[in-house]
C-alpha cells in the first residue's frame, strides 16, 4: 500500500518537474528566437503597431483616406466576436465559395523607369528601391512585371529590336538584338529577379520593325500579311534572347492596342483575324513542345469592345493556344472581363495597364478610382492579376517620346535629387498587394453598393482572411462583416479605403488553448518515450 503510494507521489512529482523544465524550455526558445530573429521594418511607409491590443480575437487593420491624412496606417485592432452565423450583416463572408487564385499585382518596368531607376538613384538608393518595390511584406510585395518588346511612348527613342535603313528588310531576322535594353533595363531586370526569383514577366510589342508594316514606319500602319510568320518568330527571338540573359519571359501579347494607332510613338493597327492567325498558325505552334513556354494572352486593350477578344477566341487554333485575355481600363467597365469568362471559363483574364495621371479626373486624388475602380472591379471580374502602367516617372511626368504627357508612375523619383515620392496608385495597390499574396483564392462576398464596396480573399499559406473594403460617399458609413461564427464591426471614415486580415482559426481559439496547445508541444519534447507513442 506504502509503496504503490510512494510510486504515485514519485510519478507526480516526475510529471510537475517535467512540466517545469517544458516551461523553461518555451521560455528559453522564445528568448532565442527573440535574439535570433531580426526585427523586419518596412521601407516606406512605416506600419505602425497597433494603437491598443484587444483582450479577444481581432482583425487587423490598416487605412488609408483620400484626402492623404492617412496612408495605409495602421489602425486599433478590431475586436472580434464568436457566435452562431445569422447572415443579417452587411457584408457575409462564405470562405465554401471561391473563384480565381490570385497571380498577384504589378507595374511596367517601361524604359523610362528603367533609366530613371538607374541614372537619377544612388547604388543604395536603387536596392533599396527595388526592395521595397518587390521584397516580400512589409514591401509592396509586387509580383507581376510587364515589358516593352521595343520602343513605346515611354522611351527614350523609337526602335525596335530588328531596325534597318529604309528600304531594307531582314526576313531571317539576322540584325535582331537586344542592344537598347542592355543599356538600363536588362540590369535593372537582373536586380529584381535576385530580390524574387518567382517575378513573372509579361512582355508586349508596340510595333513590328518598320519592314514589316504597310506605312513603312514605327508610326502607324498594320503588319504586312507576308511577314505574320516572321513576326511570330520575332517575338519567339525575344523570348529566347532574354532567357540568354537569364530572364524569363513569363507570358506574351502579340500587339498592344491593336485597334489604336497612335500619331507620336509605335503603334501598330493588328486586326482579330490577323491576331488569331498569327497566334494559331505561327506563335503557337513554335512554342508549343518547349519544356516551359510562356503563356500568351490575347486583346491587351481596354474594357470596351468585349468582340475583339471574343472574335479571337472563336477561332479553334488561336484559342488552342490563348490562356487568357489581358484588359486595360482606359474604356469601359470590368465587367466585360466576366463577359468573355462566361463565354470561356478557362481562359483567364488579366489587367496588364493602366495609368494614373495629372487630369482634370485626378485633381481630387486617385485612391478611390484605384481601389476600387481598377483593383477591387477588376478582381471581382476574374482578374488573376492587375499590373500599372509605369513603376517610375519623373516629377515632368517622364522621360517619354510622344504619347501622355501627364501620365503618373506608381512613385515619382525626382530627376534632381532622386527622392521617391508615393503616389495615391501606390497606396491603392499596397492595400491589395502587401496582404493579398500569390497563391490566394477569392472567395464569396456580398455585393454591397452603392457606396460601400468590398472583396474578399483566402491566403493558401495560412487560411488568413484579406477583406479590402472602399466607402466612396463623402459621410462615415458603419459596416457589419459576418465571416462564419466571426462577426465584427467597424465605421469606415469618408472616402477610404481599409484593409483587415484575420485568421479564422486563430480567432476560434482562446488564449489558454493556445498556451495549453504550446506547453503540450513542449512537454513532449522533453517527455522520454513520447515521440513514440509507446507505454502502457
């Protein structure tokens, strides 16, 4: 009898004592990785902690206004309740509903941001420029890059990749190269890639070579039927020449805004017929048994003529080789991009360009019109990735060759001191890009109008919830979110735009459960025989 109390005093004693040590040892692991682990402070602009901690689970929140008082500040957090789903709030959450996986977000790396990026900023200046520009969270995090294969109004010159004297022409494409984009934004490619790897590059033509155009010009004209099949190869070399140099071109248009012709810079007139048969019978097909090929998109124009992408897409060999239309914003409204998705399901769509600028629009700010506009329509319209017009101009809006002469760059870099200035664009994609991370789902959210606008995603790393919500009405407007048995509420301040991030799993759980899940993770690292599962 003594001795079978003697063994259980003993096992108790054993059982506090291990307990004791599992303390000990969280505590020593968490000191360790407080001293091991490096404090990650943004770029620019700060994220700020929260202003108060709440007791219970929370979302957390980040504002930005359009009159600039705020710009993606971080805000209190915002207590969240747990109680059974009713479906009376304003906006519901159904996370057992989703649609598209996000690619990500973006900007053009045009040849005037190249050449501002490396001739107007310092060495340092320019890495940590390109750190914050596509370095993982707290930078903006972009994921998307577009290219000009040639000359555009952003340029510092006209050319193209394969340019002779007039009257002369290169049907072997023997004098293509890629001399120009050696000079600033092949280097300035190279250093972004070694901040991300994963960054994918979206390439885009303004106009063939002069040879091979009816107005014997970069200006004007449509590409001579005799050389579909060389522009085809055209653009195959670029893809190849730019892998040479270690850079992947992750997807292609064959002409940027086939059905415009502009009078100051390249353009090139490129009809749907002639699209789908440089796309079906040339493109295509010698690209089709690489190993990896990049994507091709068709249109790479705005919302307002659905027909043209459409007119394309009816051809069975260009559609066998589209993956997706690229929309821009200029014309229109997003939802011509559900138009073409409900015709063809398994073509995605992209938002590859659109500007802001210094218009009679814009004099009020442009927070707004992106946020919800441009990214939040876009989304809501099957948009797998929305990509900007130029990364950097300068304070004349340039350098340019022709074309917009008020047009604005994510950030303005002065072209005397190299100070970086962040535009109302950038803080509208920041709300999206810095939480919404590649590999998210959208998942279902109410529709709410016509004031209140929102849209909701599921990150695939950790089931984190990213709710982006915009009130255009000059009035504070109250918002009820209901997300399952999660339930919170918030007044979102006249003209803003909010970003709240929450884990539902994480919301769920008290913080005894998840003390309790951490001292029984630890107690079985230092119990003997645990990891075994043995015993009696």
């Amino acid at each position: 009898m003594k001795q079978g109390q003697g063994r259980g005093e003993g096992k108790e004693l054993g059982t506090s004592g291990r307990i004791a040590v599992a303390l000990m040892v969280l505590l020593s692991v968490c000191a360790l990785a407080a001293l091991r682990v490096p404090l990650r402070l943004p770029p620019a602009p700060m994220l700020q902690l929260p202003l108060a901690l709440p007791t219970g689970p929370a979302a957390e929140l980040w504002l930005s206004t359009q009159d600039r008082r705020l710009r993606l500040a971080r805000q209190p957090d915002i207590p969240i309740s747990v109680s059974p789903a009713t479906g009376a709030a304003e906006i519901v959450i159904d996370t057992s509903r989703s649609f598209q996986s996000i690619v990500g977000f973006g900007a053009a790396l045009t040849d005037s941001s190249a050449w501002l990026i490396r001739n107007r900023l310092g060495i340092w200046q320019r890495m940590a420029f390109l750190r914050e520009m596509f370095g993982p969270p707290p930078g903006l995090n972009l994921s998307l890059l577009r290219l000009t294969i040639g000359a555009s109004d952003f340029s510092l010159k006209p050319y193209t990749l394969d340019d002779l004297p007039a009257g002369q022409t290169d049907p072997d494409l023997a004098h293509f190269n890629l001399a120009t984009d050696l000079e600033y934004v092949i280097p300035t490619l190279r250093e972004a890639l070694a901040i991300d790897p994963g960054l994918r590059l979206i390439a885009t033509p303004w106009s063939a070579p002069a040879w091979m155009k009816s107005s014997g010009s970069l200006i004007g004209g449509t590409l001579l039927t005799q050389y579909e099949p060389t522009y085809a190869q055209y653009l195959v070399k670029y893809v190849d020449a730019m892998q040479g140099q270690g850079i992947p071109i992750w997807a292609l248009t064959v002409q940027n805004e086939p059905t415009f012709l502009p009078l100051s810079y390249p353009g090139m007139a490129l009809s749907a017929d002639a699209r789908a048969r440089i796309i079906g019978q040339y493109l295509g097909p010698a690209l089709a048994n690489r190993r990896t090929r990049p994507l091709l998109f068709g249109w790479d124009h705005n919302w307002d003529n659905p027909g043209e992408p459409l007119g394309v897409l009816a051809d069975p060999d260009a559609r066998r080789y589209l993956d997706g239309i690229a929309w821009h914003c200029y014309v229109g409204n997003p939802a011509a991009q559900s138009r073409v998705h409900r015709a063809w399901p398994r073509k995605d769509a992209y938002m590859t360009e659109c500007s802001g600028g210094d218009w009679e629009s814009a004099k009020h700010g442009e927070l707004l019109w992106f946020a919800r506009d441009l990214l939040l329509g876009s989304l809501r319209n099957w948009a797998r990735g929305v990509v900007y017009w130029n990364l950097a101009l300068d304070e004349n809006h340039g350098p340019h060759h022709g074309g917009c002469d008020n047009c604005k760059g994510l950030v303005t870099i002065d072209s005397r001191s190299g100070a970086v200035s962040r535009n109302d664009e950038y803080y509208a994609f920041a709300h999206y890009s810095r939480f919404v991370l590649p590999g998210a789902v959208r998942v279902w959210s109410t529709d709410t109008g016509p004031d209140v606008h929102n849209v909701a995603f599921r990150n695939a790393e950790d089931g984190s919830l990213v709710l982006v919500v915009t009130n255009g009405a000059k009035a504070a407007r109250d918002i009820s979110v209901e997300q399952d048995r999660l339930h919170f509420q918030y007044t979102m301040p006249p003209e803003s735009v909010a970003t709240f991030s929450w884990n539902p799993g994480l919301a769920t759980e008290t913080w005894e459960q998840r003390v309790r899940q951490l001292l029984e993770h630890a107690l079985r690292a230092v119990t003997p025989g645990a990891a075994g599962g043995g015993g009696q």
